[in-house]
C-alpha cells in the first residue's frame, strides 16, 4: 500500500532578520493546519552571525521544537549533513555568496528578492546550481498565491483580449530622513533603494500579465526604459519607474515604479486589454482582492460587467512558496515551472539596465560577479 506520509523538507534558515521570521514563524513553514497533505517542513539549522540571535530566533519562531540547532556562522548551517535546503534571508548584496557556499556544500536554495546584486552573479548560481543538480530557485511567494493564479486563469482565457499596457507600482514609506544611512534600504553597500527592494514586485504582474502570456510566446522586452530619482542621503534610488516594451509578439507595454518615500497605492496594479481591465488591489505583494472590469464592447472603456474576487491567505502567505520548494525538491526538480530561472534572470537583465541608465553603480567590491 502507497505511503501517505508527506515529504518532509529539512530546512536550514540563513540569517534571524524580519524576513526569515516570517518565513519560518509557526503560522507559516511549520503550522501543520493549512490543508495541504502531501509536502511538509521542518526546522532543522538556524544560522546567525551570533550564536545567541540564532538561539532566541529558535525560541521565539521555531514551534516549540528542541531539536532545531543553533549556529553562531551561515558555514555550519552549510556544512550540516541534515539540512536539505537553505532560505536565505540576508540582504541582496550579500545572496550571490551565501547562494554560492549553500550551493557548493550540495544543499538545495530557496533565496530571497532581489536575488542577487547583478545579473552576472544570478548567470553564476544558475551555472553552479545545474552542475550539482541542486534547486535553486528566487522566493517571490506572490507567484504562488492561489489568488495570483486566479488572475493569471482570467488573464489567459481569452474574454479580455490580448494585453496591451498596465502599470503596477509598489511604494512603502521607510521613512528614510529618521532611519540609520547603515539601514539596508538606504546602504548601497547592502543594494539598497527602491529598484531592488520594491521593483521584484511590479516585475512578477509584468512577468504574469506580458511574458507569461501564451500569445508573447516567452519573448523577453524589446526595449527598457529606466529613469530614477536619488536621495541625497546615500545616493541610492528613493523613486524609480522603468517601462518595458513587448513587441516582438505582442503590442503591450509594462510602465512599472517604485518608491520608498511614498505610500501603497490602490489600485496596485492594472492590466488594461481592449475589452477591460484587471485591477490589482494593494499590496501587491499579498493582495488579497482584485477586480476584472468587461466593456460592452471592444475598445469603448464602458464597463457593463465588475466581478471582484477575494481570497483568504492562510498565515503570512509565504508557505505557498515553500510548499512549491518542497515539491520540486520531493520530484527532483532543479527549477520550479512557476517561478522559473529564465524570470529570475529577466528580472535582473531589467534592473541592471534600469540601473545603468539611472546611474546607480554599486560601491567597488559590492558586485562579485559582472
Ligand atoms: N519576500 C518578502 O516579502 C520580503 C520582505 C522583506 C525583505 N525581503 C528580502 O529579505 C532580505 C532581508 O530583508 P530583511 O527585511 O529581513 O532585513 P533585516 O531585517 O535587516 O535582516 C537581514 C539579516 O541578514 C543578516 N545579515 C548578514 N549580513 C548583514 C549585513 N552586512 N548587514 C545587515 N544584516 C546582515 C542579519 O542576520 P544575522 O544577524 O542573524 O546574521 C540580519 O538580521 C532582503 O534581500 C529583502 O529584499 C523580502
């Protein structure tokens, strides 16, 4: 008879920051009260530069288990022959090497946005990841949110037409004149500014919306445009908007911004075809309601029909990825069909761009690969 025990994935967490709090506290990895049977998580490692922050991190988001060990290095994590697969929670800059220890030491990744500094360092992972036959794969858990996949459903089935522009932002107020310039939004040290810490996130409803449509047939922009504001503080970018052309199958636009001086907006996102439009509600990130709008006919902008969807997210919302993770790991997979290296690699090509023509250049030594 079939066993009908889940696959238990052995997670070891890198850094104890606000990320991986969220990531690993009971409601999310480890809460067993989420409906989902055939994969689930345990908590094996937790690593810190201080052996003190990892232990309290334990107490206060492992679940209550004694076994979790505790780690004053990210090296022991790699190096403990129980973990299967390293989250990295550290800041962007500092991803390529901890993806790269984690990868050479034979454990599976699962790393947060921005994914890396630069495309380059991102090219170097994929590389190493394929020769070991490890998963690797960018945590942008909004892909894997049931209501995303609902609005990609709608955005594919044909009633709306073919896309034709949208725009998305995700803003968030940091309150960068009252915060330390060490601060990793603020440090370009540590990639800060609004590109690589917001921009993932108009770039995954551009990705759904543009290049994930069967009609645009994978084609990546035909041109980007970047322009970018700086803070004076630290330099780095405080607001930035970058449009991306796709017309080499299609005839749409993406006109994507970001910022860390300003508020969420409503709506987040807006995906607009010549016979309606989809309306994203904030945040974009975990939105839990959109709108899809029906004209009465082609191109006259009179909606006659509103339907608005809402979703429940269980927990935090960051397990859907996790599960994801767990199931490629279980089948063998070394890149997730979702949320694919070949999205990750194009939102890096855009922010180096985007970059480029916004003259942010890293400090030396920030960018290990280029
Ligand atoms: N998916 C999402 O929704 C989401 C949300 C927020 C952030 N993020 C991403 O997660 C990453 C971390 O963000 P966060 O908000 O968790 O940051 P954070 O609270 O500052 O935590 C970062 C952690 O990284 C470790 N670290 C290693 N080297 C560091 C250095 N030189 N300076 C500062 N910390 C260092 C520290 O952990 P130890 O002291 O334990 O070593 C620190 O606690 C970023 O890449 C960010 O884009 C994702």
């Amino acid at each position: 008879m079939a066993s009908t025990s889940p696959f238990t994935l052995r997670w070891g967490i890198i850094a104890t920051g606000w990320i991986s709090q969220q990531f690993v506290k009971k409601t999310d990895l480890l809460s067993s009260n989420r409906n989902v049977e055939d994969v689930a998580h345990s908590l094996v490692a937790v690593g810190s530069r201080s052996v003190e922050t990892a232990q309290s991190f334990i107490r206060a988001y492992g679940g209550g288990s004694d076994n979790t060990k505790a780690y004053g290095s990210y090296d022991e994590v790699f190096a403990d022959p129980d973990v299967e697969a390293i989250y990295i929670g550290t800041p962007h800059t500092k991803h390529y090497e901890n993806a790269r220890d984690a990868l050479a030491a034979g454990k599976h990744v699962l790393c947060e946005k921005a994914v890396t500094s630069n495309a380059a360092e991102l090219r170097a992972l994929l590389k190493l990841a394929k020769e070991k036959n490890l998963f690797f794969m960018e945590a942008l858990w909004t892909r894997f949110q049931p209501l995303t996949q609902e609005v990609k459903r709608i955005a594919e089935e044909g009633t709306l037409g073919l896309p034709v522009s949208m725009h998305a932002d995700l803003s968030g107020d940091f309150d960068i004149e009252n915060i330390p310039k060490t601060h990793r939004i603020l440090d370009p040290q540590l990639g800060g500014g609004a590109l690589l810490d917001l921009g993932p996130y108009p770039m995954i409803w551009a990705v759904l919306a543009l290049y994930e449509h069967p009609a645009n047939k994978k084609a990546r922009p035909t041109s980007i445009s970047g322009a970018m504001v700086k803070t004076p503080l630290t330099g780095v970018d405080s607001s930035t908007s970058f449009t991306l052309n796709f017309t080499e199958t299609l005839r749409a636009q993406a006109t994507l911004t970001c910022s860390i001086t300003l508020p969420n907006m409503d709506p987040a996102a807006t995906i607009r075809y010549r016979n309606g439009s989809i309306l994203i509600h904030p945040p974009i990130y975990k939105p839990t309601s959109f709108t899809v709008q029906y004209f009465d006919k082609p191109g006259s902008g009179k909606v006659v029909r509103e339907v608005k969807q809402t979703f429940d997210i269980l927990g935090g919302g960051w397990h859907y990825q996790a599960d994801e993770v767990a199931r490629c790991i279980r089948d063998g997979k070394i890149e997730s069909e979702v949320w694919s290296h070949d999205k990750s690699l194009l939102l890096m090509d855009v922010f180096d761009e985007v970059r480029k023509q916004g003259g942010y250049v890293f400090p030396s030594g920030v960018e290990k690969v280029v």
